[in-house]
C-alpha cells in the first residue's frame, strides 16, 4: 500500500515494487489509505507524511490502531523530532526525499522479514525479572499487566532477551531487528530503548547502557 500525493512518486513506487512481485495499491489521500490498510491488510505500507487532507503522523496513528503491517516513512522532511515520532508511534522505517528505489525495495524486504513468520505455540518465551514475554502471543507483560509495544520494540526486547548478559552493539541490533546496517542511523536504536524503559517501569533496568558500544539484557538486574 502507497499513500504518497506526488504522483511522479507513486508511479516510481509502483514500478519498482512491482517488479519485485508486489501487487501495489496507492492513494494519494491519508483517509482513503487507511480504509485501504484495513480493507486490503497489505503486507507493507509506504507513507508519506505530507498528504492533502491530513498528516501523515494521524495516519499512522489510525493504522496502527488495528495493523502491525511493516511501514516505512516516506518524507521530504529531515528533522529529527520528525523521525523520532514517527518511529515513536510504530513505523518501522524512515526514508527521506530524495531516495534510492532500489534501498527502499531493500528496506522493504527488512521490514518484512523482521515482521517475521509466527512462531511455534509456546515456544520461545521469555521471563526475566518481571517481564514475561511470549513470541507465539506476540504479548509483554510486566508483573503479570499487559504492556502494549510497538512491533519493533517488541522484536527488540525479544532480541536482548535472546541475547541476555551479551553486549550488543547498536550495529548489531540494527541489523539484527531492523534487517540493515549499512544506511542504518543508531539513533533509531536509542530511541527504542528509551521508550521501552518507560513501558517496562521498574524493570527498565534490565536494559543497561553499555557506554560507547551499546545496550544489553543484564540478568542481573532482574532480581
């Protein structure tokens, strides 16, 4: 799904995605795209923040509402509270204007594999302190409440959690949970961090800066 007014653009979407297999649908219009989002369940969406009849933070908030498709920001705006926000409110990626057809193709594809294919049934979980956390559920809960995460940062306290007491570079973790490192900006990292230290309260602390590398799920924190 492509929700972009800049027709030039949508076209060039269209042309590069659908060689790569997609079957593309775009809406120059943020209200049409989300009724899309809801009546397509498209396996990603591409989102411009400067739409006609509404913001593209709107639309993704109204997406994210009742979808955890992968969705990548698309914008001609280079702030970072722009970026900051946008990730803060579920995207999973965010690409500026102008781009690269083939990297957005090659991000999309990250996307979806970090999306992931659903586990098996009780398989996986993992507890640390009092965070509970269950891949087949695609569920958080601390001290036996339910915690709402975005999808990344569900994949990223998924990952520490795998990784636990391993010091794991911001490098690392984007490629690992994002799906690229090359044109990867660690800020992107922090910012999850910091968001997931708020959701989990008391048990933020199990997410320990490792000074000049990056973070790690330290075990011993969980007591």
């Amino acid at each position: 799904m492509v929700i972009e007014d800049d027709a030039s653009i949508s076209e060039l979407l269209q042309l590069y995605l659908g060689r790569e297999g997609y079957a593309v649908h775009a809406t120059a219009l943020g209200k049409e795209g989300i009724e899309l989002v809801r009546e397509k369940d498209p396996a990603l969406v591409v989102l411009d923040l400067m739409l006609p009849d509404s913001t593209g933070f709107e639309v993704l908030k109204a997406v994210r509402a009742f979808s955890r498709a992968p969705l990548i920001i698309l914008t001609a705006k280079d702030a970072e509270q722009d970026k900051i926000l946008g990730l803060e409110l579920g995207a999973d990626d965010y690409m500026v204007k102008p781009f690269s057809p083939g990297e957005l193709v090659a991000r999309a594809r990250a996307v979806q594999r970090r999306a992931g294919t659903p586990e098996e049934p009780g398989d996986g979980s993992q507890v640390l302190g009092g965070i509970e956390l269950s891949p087949a559920e695609r569920t958080v809960r601390v001290d036996g409440e339910r915690v709402e995460l975005t999808p990344k940062e569900f994949e990223l306290l998924h990952y520490l959690l795998l990784n636990r007491g391993l010091a794991l570079t911001r490098e690392r973790l984007l490629e690992e949970v994002w799906g690229y490192s090359a044109y990867g900006d660690a800020r992107t990292v922090d910012v999850h961090v910091g968001q997931l230290r708020k959701k989990l309260g008391k048990w933020g602390r199990v997410i320990q800066t490792v000074w000049g590398l990056g973070y790690k799920a330290d075990p011993g924190a969980g007591r």
